[in-house]
C-alpha cells in the first residue's frame, strides 16, 4: 500500500482518485487490502473544534474524544452518542470525518449529528451541502472529494433515545430529536432514525406532523419508515413498533 502524507489542502487535492483519505484509519484498516494508496490527513489543519455561542465548527480530524471532552459546551446528547460509538481507544483515533463518510445506519453517533442538520465542507472547491444530501450520495464521494469541516448550530434541546440487545451495543432502533428557537408560526425541529440501512436517515414527514402538533401523525411516519427494515438483527415489524415509540418518547422530551 502507498502511503502519502500531504501537508496542504491542494497537495491533498492532487492525490484523490488514486489514493483515499486516511484519518484514525479505524474504518480503512480493516480492509487494508481492498486499498492501494492512502493519504494521512494529520498534517493538515484539520483538527480544530471551535464553538462560538451557538455555532460550531469541526475539522474532519477531530476525534470523537475530542467532542466528549467538550462535554461542558456540546449536548449531552450528542457527547452521549459519541461514547455509544466507540470505546475510549477508538474514539482516540476515529475522526468526525471518518465518522461521517463510513458511519451506518446503526451509528448512533451520526444518528445524532444527522438531527442537527450540519453542512458539510469538500475540497477541491470549498462546497457546503448539508449533510443528508452527501449521506445520499456518499459512495460516489469516497475517494473523489475531501471532507474538511463540519458545521452546524447548537438547538435549545436534544435527545437521543435507542433499543439494543445490551447497553454497550449498536442499536436495532435509534431515534434523535433536536430543536431551536421559534421560526415563524411554530417550532423547528428534526427528527432522524436510525438502526437499519446505509446510514440514518431524516423523518421529514413526522418533522411535518410535529409542526402541527400531531403526534399520533409523526409516530406513524416514523413506524412507516421502517415498514420493509428487516435484517438478521431484528425484524421490520419489531423495528416498526419500536420505532414508533421511540419516536413519540424523544418528541415529547425534546418539546418539553
């Protein structure tokens, strides 16, 4: 395998497509010989955790442990998400990036980031989507864009509630809820759901009937959404039911 180690952006830029972005190297490693060449990110600037009021803004390497020992000024939730992904060595060296562009759908980790609606930053070009578009269309970015920070803002409240087989391990349903201040007539919100597919994905519709007000409405968007989400971990109808509930439970907490 060649290894590179690029100490500009641009230097980076040139060696995507024939070689993939390294971080922690906690996704890569494990199939190390599927890969030719990679380029380790550590020397670039990238690696910095700035919160500022409301806002934050991270660098693609920033560890998973760096965002729990930001405990006093990032959401209990999200902090929480972040040890349910790893175990303290690994949140060492998994990066936010690395996080994002390998995370599944039973990640509670980009459950969680996923409800606070982020925009995401690529090199070459400087481009910000929101991340729910690159999760949409992420293989074709692997290896042919570089992730460099991640942005988004703090709500008023987040919550995160999951279903597994024990405490320590990835959930076979996962629900996250975020809110902000008042916009116009009613209360802005997101709703994600993980624990099945690819990665997690936004409840839009049950966002919609939480707007108005309709509970009853949102919980069944979100037993909908997982109608067909049946694997060797669970079944659709136990991720269904379950999903529902979740849902109702994390509205009502994040709400109140």
């Amino acid at each position: 395998m060649e290894y590179h180690r690029p100490k500009t952006i641009p230097e980076a830029v040139s060696l995507l497509g024939r070689a993939q972005p390294l971080g922690g190297g906690t996704a890569l490693t494990p199939r190390r010989r599927e890969i030719a060449a990679v380029f380790d990110v550590g020397g670039l600037d990238l690696s910095t955790l700035q919160i500022q009021g409301s806002q934050v803004v991270a660098g693609a390497a920033v560890t998973l442990q760096a965002l729990v020992e930001a405990e006093s000024t990032l959401p209990a939730a999200l902090v929480a998400a972040c040890r349910q992904e790893a175990g303290w060595n690994l949140r060492n060296a998994a990066t936010l990036g690395g996080a994002i562009m390998s995370g599944d759908g039973r990640s509670p980790f980009l459950t969680v980031l996923l409800a606070l609606r982020p925009s995401v930053a690529f090199e070459p070009g400087g481009r910000q989507e929101p991340l729910e578009a690159l999760l949409a269309q992420r293989n074709a970015s692997i290896g042919q864009r570089l992730l460099t920070q991640v942005t988004f803002s703090l709500p008023e409240s987040l919550c995160y509630e999951q279903v597994a087989r024990s405490p320590a391990d990835r959930p076979l349903v996962c629900l996250a809820a975020a809110r902000w201040s008042a916009v116009g007539e009613g209360i802005e919100s997101s709703l994600t759901l993980g624990g099945f597919g690819a990665h997690p994905i936004r409840l839009t519709q049950a966002e919609e009937a939480a707007r108005r007000g309709d509970l009853e409405a949102a919980g069944q968007a979100a037993q909908q959404a997982f109608a067909d989400a049946s694997d060797e971990w669970a079944s659709a109808e136990y991720r269904s039911q379950v999903s529902r509930v979740l849902l109702l439970r994390v509205l009502r907490e994040v709400m109140s």
